[in-house]
C-alpha cells in the first residue's frame, strides 16, 4: 500500500483520524476533509510529523455538492491517483420517532448518507480509468438491527448498506471493492459521555462485554483498503463485539 493515496471524510477526530493514522503507518499519502478547519490541521500536522506520507487537509461541507465537486477537482490535480476513498463523515440528531423533528431526520440523512454518493460518484471514473480501488463506507450495526431513539441515523446507516451493495455491483468488473463497515459501541468522546447507566445497559448487550477500539475498526477498514482484499466487496462487516448475533 505504501505510496497509495486515500481520502478519509470526518478525519479530524474519532474513527476517521484512527483509521488515517492507520494508513500513515502503511505509507499510504492522505488527504483529510472534515469541517471543523482547526481540528482538521491539528490532526494533519501530527500526522505529518510522526510519518513521512503526503497529508493534505481540506475543510469543506461534505454534504454541499459544489464544495465536494471544487475540492475533488483540486485533489485530482494534486494526486494523479487516488486508490482508496473512506466515507467516514457522519452526526447522530438522538430521540424519539413520534417526537422527531423534520429537521433532525433531514440533518442526519444530509450529512450521514449524501457524501457517500457524492464522493464515489466523484471517484469513480478515475478509479475506473485505473481499473483500481477500494471503496469502504462506514455504516453501524444500528443500520442492520436498529435502535430505538435512533431511526433517523438507522435509516441513514442502512441507506449506506444499500447503496454500497449497488455501488458493488456496478464496479466490480473493473478491479474496485465497495464495501461497508458496521461498528457497534466503540470507546469515544461520545460513548465517554454516557451515564454510568446507560453504559452498564449498553454492556449488557455485546456478548464479548466491552466497547471496542477505535484502533480495532481501523485494522479492518486498512485490510479491506489493502491489495488482500481483492475478492471482497459488496459486503457489510460487522466489528461489533457480538452485538448484531
């Protein structure tokens, strides 16, 4: 993989900077977009200091069309190839279905499933000019089980899977994978900020009795973005602990 290139969406922080800071450690070149501009360039200036790969950082509203179409222009200027796309960006709006305003559906499906489509849409004709490419979404058991107080990002999650396995199908002549990644509970910022007791109740349900590591899934999604996995794709790959059994 070394000397590959890979753009990571929401990768100032998160499951998006573990998953860069992964493929820095296999020589792949970055570039990070996120919006929040100052987390951005932190995470790209570390990077840059601790490995010796290209990171570019570009601040942007994945979801805007134009902006994406702008910066995919500047990035396939910059980078003659790019072999490896992450769609990674994503919010959660919580609560319930019969309570749930308009705008916190809209909100969750803009920002959670639109730039899946429009940074693959943008990627994929010079991945198939290559006959190369590794595609991974990152979907969440809740969009293969469901969660109460999480239908809008259920939905969007689940959207996600579909449209990895159509996307699957389109391609897969032409030597590119799409494949989703579907995390359970993992130890973060947002988890950390649980009660003692929802933490308890959410333990209770992963049969393995732990949250995973953002480092777990970002071994999974370098193995699914490396050469090994080559007869993988249109599938969904649960990093759950046993929590979607």
């Amino acid at each position: 993989m070394r000397g590959q290139t890979a753009i990571i969406t929401g990768a100032s922080r998160g499951l998006g900077l573990a998953i860069a800071e992964d493929l820095a450690r296999q020589g792949v070149n970055l570039h990070l977009l996120a919006r929040n501009q100052e987390a951005l360039e932190s995470a790209a200036d570390r990077l840059r200091s601790e490995s010796d790969v290209k990171t570019y950082a570009w601040s942007l509203d994945v979801s805007d069309a134009e902006q994406v179409q702008k910066t995919m222009g500047e990035i396939l200027a910059a980078t003659p190839t790019v072999e490896i796309l992450v769609n990674n960006a994503g919010i959660t709006r919580d609560g319930l279905l019969m309570r749930m305003k308009d705008g916190d559906f809209d909100d969750v499906m803009h920002i959670n499933l639109r730039p899946v489509f429009l940074f693959t849409r943008a990627l994929l004709r010079p991945m198939l000019k290559q006959k190369y490419g590794r595609i991974i979404n990152m979907s969440s058991i809740v969009g293969v089980k469901g969660q109460a107080g999480q239908a809008n990002y259920a939905a969007s999650k689940a959207g996600i899977i579909g449209f990895t396995k159509s996307c699957a199908r389109e391609v897969a002549s032409r030597g590119i994978t799409c494949n989703a990644v579907a995390p359970g509970f993992i130890d973060s910022d947002m988890t950390r900020a649980l009660s003692e007791e929802q933490r308890t109740g959410i333990l209770k349900e992963i049969p393995m009795g732990r949250m995973g590591k953002a480092e777990e899934v970002a071994t999974l999604v370098r193995f699914l973005a490396g050469p090994e996995s080559g007869y993988i794709s249109g599938q969904v790959l649960s990093i759950d602990g046993g929590m979607g059994i």
